[in-house]
C-alpha cells in the first residue's frame, strides 16, 4: 500500500517502521472509501509519527489522552521535524487520524462512561421510548439526558430510587436554576422530561405513586424570547458563498437551499434520500422528526435545479441512498450535527459570529420571510409542520404590524 502513495525511499520507510502491517491495511480500508492520495500520504505520516512518538506495538491500548499527549509532543518544533510549531488545525487533523486508525484496529482504550446508581433503570426506560412510542433518537436522547443529569446530581445524597420524595426532584431543578447557566426554557424543558421517566418507574413499582404527578415546571413565557433567526440580506450572503465549483459548495448549496427554502429541521434533512425526490411530478418527500408523519412538497425549479447539480457533479456514488455525504473519505451520510457544523461554519465564514447560528436559525429566517410577505399563521404552520398553531404564534409579535398583501411568494432570485 505505501508504493502506491509514496516514492520508493519514502515507502520504504513506512514499510521499515513498526505496525506496517496494521497502518498499510488501514489505509487501504481509506482508499476503498473514497480517500483521496493527498489524504492517504497525510494519514500515513500522522500514524507513522504516533508509532514513533509512543513505541506502539501490537494490540496496545491507547487511551484518548494518550493520543492527545503525542500531539502535544508532535506540535511542538522539531517534533515533527519541522522548524515551526504545527498550527491548531494541524494538530486537530492529527489527532483525528490517529483515533480513526486505533478504533479501526480496536485499540482505542475507551474511557470508562461515568455511571450513576440507576443506570440501569434509565436504560430499560429508554428502550421502552424506542420500542414502544416511537420517538425520534434525538427526543430519546434529551428524555436519557435529563433523568441521567437527576440522578448524577442525587447519587450526592445516596437516595434509593424507592425513596425518593417530591421535595428531591423539586431541589433538583431549583438546583439547575441556582446554577444560573440554563435559561428559564431550559429548566422548564429539564422538569418535563422527569415527568415521563417517573411515570413509567411507577407502572413498574420502582417508586412511590404520584411523583410525575406531582413534578411542576417552572413557568416562564411562551414568547418571552425573539425567534433567533438570521437577517434577509445575511441568507443572501450565506447562499452567494457557496456558488463555487467544489464538490463541496455544489453539495452546501443544495443543503442550504433546502434549509432556506422550505424551513426544514436538520434531522429532516439528513433523513432525505435519493427516493424522496419525484422529478416526474415535481415534489419532495420529507420524513418529519415525529414518528409517522411525512410531508409532501413541490420542488421549485430552484431546489430542485441545486440537487440535481449536486447528484450529478458531486454526490459520490455506491455509498447507499442518502442524499447527503461526507465530501472526503470516511464517507458516510451527513447527520444532524455535522449539518449543524456545515451551516455555523459556513456563517461564520460570511462574518455572522453571534446569536444561532445552526440550522435552526434558517427556519426561523424561513417563517420570518413569509410572514414579512404576509402569509397567514395557518399557511406559515402549514409550512413548517407545525400542529399546535401556538408554535407559529410566536413569529407574530415580530412584525405583526408590517403584515402586507402580496400577490406571489417566490425565493426572489436567492438561488
């Protein structure tokens, strides 16, 4: 492997170093993903340096701070036999390669996941919520993370779960909002999703009756808060940076059309695949985030036009039927925090560095510009799948006054 991608002399020295057979089978398993050679070279050097730098040898197990602590070596001058100190990119690109070679040799020695007396109860919990309701993983993470976060705080009182009182979980949340790092939204979200957890360990006699019941949210004011959105002129911006001809931008332009567009959540975007769109009748189908539930839109010329030059100059093919992959190998599906990422970055790059910036920020954007266009609460829930229209109320008390008649709704040449 290291003859393809470097001159004799060079490959001749990675083949001379220790676990040339491990790092060269790796690299293989990059190239059958889509590695490019100028990628191969850089992760053959980085693994040739940790070997070098920690004296691997074969099966040890490396912790993450093992990792962390040659890179701290290697950044340094002369550590990797340069004369300047390795830039903070450098070492993060560093870092990276070196965890995807030892956890794809299974030699990464993983750091114990902090438990608390009731683990294993809020894992029965959350198998319930996928095997029987059906929710979305993300809603299945926020209800674990919230009953994990009770019961790390508890384990300092050494309460059994059958002991546990209304008063423990009522000092719990005022606990978080002594903290003062969550707003009142927050804490309020946090005693809601107690709520279910204790609801279900009643069914199964794990504590005493009532205490769901009896959980109160603090209050706080629906729309107490302006929707975090981002100006007009700024999604303009946003959409004439990625105009390029990279793979890259052909692929973030069509992500962001999608966002801008139509007002799509990141998990509804990273769940679209090659089977949603209908070119023949001109609509898109998108699996919302609520268990069971799909909606159906007509493709503008503009969106559609943005995906079909992605598919056809710039999707890599025979990975599967996602719509959306990573630009450079390992390639693999975007999901909902790398489309997080590629939407921050890509503002941070226009010079919006404040207030949200995820992708949540272009949906708001997405229902302010209808409302500025005059749509009706109605249409704009419609458009944003929104069942209660209390969840659309919000955007009202934005700009209710400026509400004006227009004759057509278009993205006014965004594309």
């Amino acid at each position: 492997m290291f003859e393809e991608i470097f001159f004799p002399r060079t490959a001749e020295k990675h083949r001379a170093a220790p676990l040339a057979e491990p790092r060269a089978r790796y690299l293989h398993h990059l190239k059958e993903i889509g590695a490019s050679r100028a990628t191969l070279r850089k992760c053959a050097n980085d693994h040739l340096n940790l070997v070098r730098l920690l004296n691997l040898q074969e099966d040890d197990r490396i912790s993450i701070q093992g990792i962390e602590a040659a890179a701290t070596i290697w950044c340094q001058p002369k550590g990797r036999r340069c004369k300047e100190a390795a830039t903070a990119k450098a070492r993060q690109r560093f870092v990276s390669h070196c965890i995807d070679l030892l956890h794809y040799l299974g030699w990464v020695e993983e750091a114990e996941e902090k438990r608390h007396p009731h683990h294993a109860e809020v894992r029965i919990f959350e198998g319930w919520l996928r095997s029987e309701r059906g929710l979305s993983d993300a809603t299945i993470d926020d209800y674990r993370r919230a009953a994990d976060r009770f019961f790390v705080w508890l384990a300092g009182r050494d309460t059994p779960l059958g002991a546990i009182q209304m008063a423990d979980i009522d000092d719990a949340i005022a606990a978080e909002h002594r903290r003062g790092a969550w707003s009142r939204r927050t804490i309020h979200d946090f005693a809601q999703r107690l709520r279910p957890f204790f609801a279900f360990a009643e069914e199964r006699g794990w504590c005493r009756t009532g205490l769901a019941a009896g959980i109160m949210a603090p209050k706080y004011m629906v729309d107490e808060t302006v929707p975090k959105g981002i100006k007009r002129e700024d999604v303009v911006r946003l959409l004439a940076s990625v105009q390029g001809e990279r793979p890259v931008d052909k692929r973030d332009h069509a992500i962001l059309m999608l966002f801008i567009a139509y007002g799509l959540r990141a998990g509804e975007v990273a769940g679209l695949r090659l089977d949603d769109l209908d070119w023949e009748n001109g609509r898109l189908r998108v699996h919302c985030s609520k268990p069971g539930r799909t909606h159906l839109w007509p493709l503008s010329d503009e969106v559609g036009n943005a995906i079909l030059r992605y598919i056809r100059e710039a999707r890599p093919s025979g990975f599967g039927r996602s719509l959306f992959f990573t630009a450079h190998a390992p390639i693999r599906p975007l999901g909902r925090k790398a489309l997080g990422r590629l939407v921050r970055n890509r503002l941070a790059g226009i010079s919006v560095v404040s207030g949200r910036r995820g992708p949540h920020a272009l949906r708001h954007a997405a229902a302010q510009h209808l409302l500025d266009q005059g749509m009706s609460m109605k249409i704009i829930g419609d458009f944003l799948g929104h069942r209660d229209p209390s969840s659309t109320a919000i955007y009202a008390k934005v700009n209710l006054a400026a509400l004006r008649e227009v004759a057509t709704l278009d993205l006014e040449g965004l594309a």
